[in-house]
C-alpha cells in the first residue's frame, strides 16, 4: 500500500554544500526516503519489471533482497540528478539495517 511521503525537511547553505547541492535547494522540501520507501511509493517504478532485467543481465543472482532494493533505488536516484533539477535533486546520506538512505526533494 502506498504511503504519502512528507516532504517536510529543508536543507540549510551548509547542508547543501556538503551534499554536493546547488543553492537553490535550500528552497525545496525533501523527504528521507530508505530504498523500500522508493520502491514501494515513488510513481512511475515499477520494481518487477526492474528486476527482470537485472536477472536477464545475470546481475540478480549476484544480490541478495536487500542489495537489490538498494541498486533498484541507486538507478532512480541516479535518473533523478541526471535530470535535475527539473525532477528535484537526491542525496545517499548514510543507511539503516543495510538498507540504503536518500533525502530527496519533492519534484520541483
């Protein structure tokens, strides 16, 4: 079941710029989203098809479930920021029980 994701953190100048930010950011809500969280309730994935091809490529079979959330929500994160800033901006900032952890703005 989807959850509506709160975007109700904002980055300070001195956040951004260790993140790697634009200044602009600072304007913008972000979430922190863990790579279950992208996968399940972010629009427009689809996390079956994903896998599939990763399976396909012989990738999957190297990953354990978790390894796969977290290079499943790696490549979205990665389209995100290759499109930035029109699709907002995204950031790895640590993880919890091996599972990746990203704060992510709102689509801008």
């Amino acid at each position: 079941m989807k959850k509506s994701i709160a975007y109700d953190i904002y980055v300070t100048k001195e956040m951004a710029k260790a993140l790697s930010l634009p200044v602009d950011a600072v304007t913008l809500p972000f979430a922190l989203l863990s790579a279950s969280d992208i996968k399940d309730n972010l629009p427009g994935l689809d996390f079956s098809d994903w896998k599939a091809e990763m399976e396909e490529l012989g990738y999957a079979a190297e990953w354990d479930d978790t390894d796969l959330l977290n290079h499943f929500a790696e490549d979205f994160i990665d389209d995100i920021n290759r499109h930035a800033p029109d699709w907002g901006y995204a950031r790895k900032v640590g993880t919890r029980n091996g599972e990746a952890l990203y704060l992510v703005s709102d689509m801008v």
